[in-house]
C-alpha cells in the first residue's frame, strides 16, 4: 500500500490523523506504518458507539455428565481414536496474548511455573497432546495462533526449545487479525508517531485469521474434519481427546465444549445455555441472581455448567460462520497512547475502546452443541493471575495433585 492508498482508507473512515508525523518518518518507519495501516481492519470502527450486548431468551441446556460418558467411554474412544488415526482431527492453540498479569513482557505461553525445573505453560500443552499421538500413534497437526505483540517471541521460542519434542512439520503458526483502540469519540489512538493502537480482535477470530494466512488451505489439504480449539492458560486440559472427539461424532454435534461443574453460583466463568433455543454461552457477568439461583427438577442448579474454552469444531461448520457476521464486542478498556508532545501515556483508568468477537457467539450460530463433563481437578486448571484464584500457584497445586512434576 502505497502513500496515497493509505490516505484513502484513513480518509473513508475519518482517521486521516494517522498521517499526521508521516513527514517525519523514516524511510523504514514510513513502510511500517503503511503496512500496518493496510493490514488494519477498520470495518469494527463503524461500530465506535458503544453498545450493551443484548441476549435472547436463556434457558438451561444439559450437559452429558461424567456418569453417562463412563457407560459410553468403550464406544467414544473408539471412534475418537479412529477418527485420530484417519488424521481428521487437528488442534488450535489460542495463544495471541502477553503475561502481563503474571508480571511478564513475554508471550503468555513461555512463562515458568516450574520449581525445581523449568516447565513452561506451552510445554505443558505439548505434553498433553503427546499423549494422544503416542495412544494413537499418530502426530496431529497443531496450529498456533499468535498476535503481532508476540510473533516473532513465540516461533523463536518453539524453535529454541525443539518443539518441546513435537515434530516441527505438524507445527503451524498464524497470526491474529488485529484491531484498532480507539478514544470514546471512535479516534483511532497512536502509540507512537508511526505504530497505530490495536489490540487482537478477540477469540472468536481465530478461524477467519487462519483463512487469511491460508492456512485453511492446509487443514482441507490434510483432510482435517475436526478442529480442537482451546485456550493457552490451561495446563491440565487433555487436547484432541479421543473420548471427547467420539462423543462429539457419534452424538452428530456441530460443536463439543468441554464443561466443569461450577464450584459455587457466582464463580467467574461463562455457562453454558440455550438462547433462543440454540446453544449458548452467557458470561459470569451476564448471570443475573434469578438464573444463579434456579434449580431444575433434581433441585440442582439450572445453569451449573461452566466453560473452559476447549471446544471441538466441525470444520465445515466453521466456514458456514465465517460466512456470517459475528457480532462485534465493544469493550471498554485502558489503552496506552501518544499524547501531543509524543509521549506515551498508559492510563490508570479506562479510555477508549477496544473490539473484539468472541468465540461465544460461534457456538450461538450453531445448530447443536454437545456440553461435555470433564473431571475439574484433572482438566482444569487455569492461569490468570498470578496468586490466588486461577493462579500460577493453584495450577501448581493442581499439577502436582496429578503427579506432574514441576
């Protein structure tokens, strides 16, 4: 994209500022800057009033319980390690964000939690993974989506720790699209006089960044039917899980999501649900004391069952959405930015906006959904912070009762 392109795309949509320090620019700054700008998705600034999302009619949507997976277990490993063996399964790794909240400047994924060695979040994925290619005796084609704030930290790190033992040919990186921050008033902010401020476009666009980066191309070229997306800060989730993958087939669902039982009505994860009559998800803040409190015939809660982000997708299923429009999330938050005299600012409270679509409403555009038990303490166990709740300290507490050594 050359200068004028550039001003033609900043124009139509009222950000001509972007511009402003062009003359100032580098040859090599300038270059940057216009790259990024063609790479921006400008389209979310349409969208700069900020709205509440409104939800349909919630009612409650079962899930298959631990008991009822037991009674079926033979028949769902079965077809899950057949279909694995057949190479139809492949697995997503969502791993676009920084560990900002553990203290770190690096990619979520190559943070420590080990004691008496090192033992890091992506190595840990890994790990679980190899279980099934040694069960199965097959690889499975990972595919990592990263962001444009970890890229380069990311590919290095898996080559300078040789995949972690994962045969590098079943590796694949993406990158995730990227969307502009802007002030209350839609204004794209600066970051510096030739970098714009953006932020990834949420978890439910890692599908239409893997058609970008043509990675689809691949996934069909391998014959891969079934995609396992899930989330980077989850040490203990099983990936490509055969009894998962089974049930998900046999029950003819168009999307599995792995769900836990909640420990208590107000713990801060999404629940699954109906809407409307299709399946899906309303967020811990979303849940209002009457849904909270409802019971069902048994006298257990109604809305019980909560997500953990490890969903398994039909892949032709996903290109159906893509084809849609997801709804697009707009989120108020704290976003570092260039003042006038070209200094950077990072605010202490919220200023702007930022977009995102969220994999939520994937699973809304949706047909059928199977809510699939999985044991808590041996698949959960999340990092979000650094101590406390979903913490560095309870997934080591977590791994250590499932005798991993750390």
């Amino acid at each position: 994209m050359d200068y004028n392109e550039a001003y033609k795309k900043l124009e139509k949509y009222g950000q001509l500022h972007v511009l402003k320090y062009y003359d100032e620019l580098t040859k090599e700054e300038q270059d940057t800057l216009l790259k990024q700008i063609e790479d921006t998705d400008m389209e979310v600034l349409l969208n700069a009033a900020h709205e509440t999302d409104s939800k349909g009619k919630i009612t409650p949507l079962s899930a298959m319980t631990l008991s009822e997976i037991e009674t079926k277990k033979d028949d769902f490993m079965g077809a899950g390690i057949a279909a694995v063996k057949a190479g139809k399964v492949g697995a997503v790794l969502l791993a676009g964000g920084m560990g900002t909240r553990l203290g770190s400047d690096a990619p979520k994924g190559v943070y420590n939690i080990g004691l008496t060695k090192e033992v890091y979040i992506f190595e840990r994925l890994i790990e679980n993974l190899m279980d099934v290619v040694k069960l199965t005796d097959t690889w499975i084609h990972l595919f990592v989506m990263t962001s444009d704030k970890n890229h380069e930290a990311t590919t290095a790190f898996f080559k300078e720790k040789n995949y972690f033992g994962y045969k590098p040919e079943y590796v694949t990186f993406f990158m995730q699209e990227m969307a502009p921050a802007t002030d209350y008033n839609g204004k794209v902010y600066m970051e510096s006089k030739n970098k714009i401020s953006t932020s990834p476009n949420g978890n439910g666009g890692w599908f239409l960044s893997m058609m970008k980066w043509g990675v689809v191309d691949k996934i069909r070229e391998a014959g891969i039917e079934w995609l396992n997306v899930f989330a980077v800060d989850n040490v203990l989730q099983r990936i490509a899980d055969p009894c998962f993958v089974g049930a998900t087939i046999l029950t003819d669902s168009d999307v599995g999501a792995k769900v836990v039982c909640k420990n208590a009505p107000d713990e801060k994860i999404g629940v699954i649900c109906l809407e409307d009559g299709k399946p899906s998800i309303v967020e811990y803040y979303e849940l209002t004391d009457e849904m909270m409190n409802d019971k069902d015939e048994n006298g257990n809660p109604s809305y019980s069952y909560g997500v953990i982000l490890n969903y398994l997708f039909r892949e032709k299923a996903l290109e159906d959405i893509v084809a849609k429009k997801l709804p697009l999330h707009i989120v108020e938050k704290k976003i570092p930015y260039m003042n006038e005299k070209g200094e950077l600012i990072k605010p202490e409270e919220p200023n702007g906006y930022k977009y995102e679509q969220l994999v939520l409403d994937m699973i809304h555009e949706l047909d059928s959904c199977l809510p699939y038990e999985v044991r808590r303490n041996y698949e959960f166990a999340p990092i979000k912070n650094k101590t406390g709740v979903d913490s560095v300290e309870s997934a080591r507490q977590l791994c250590k009762e499932n005798g991993i050594e750390l």
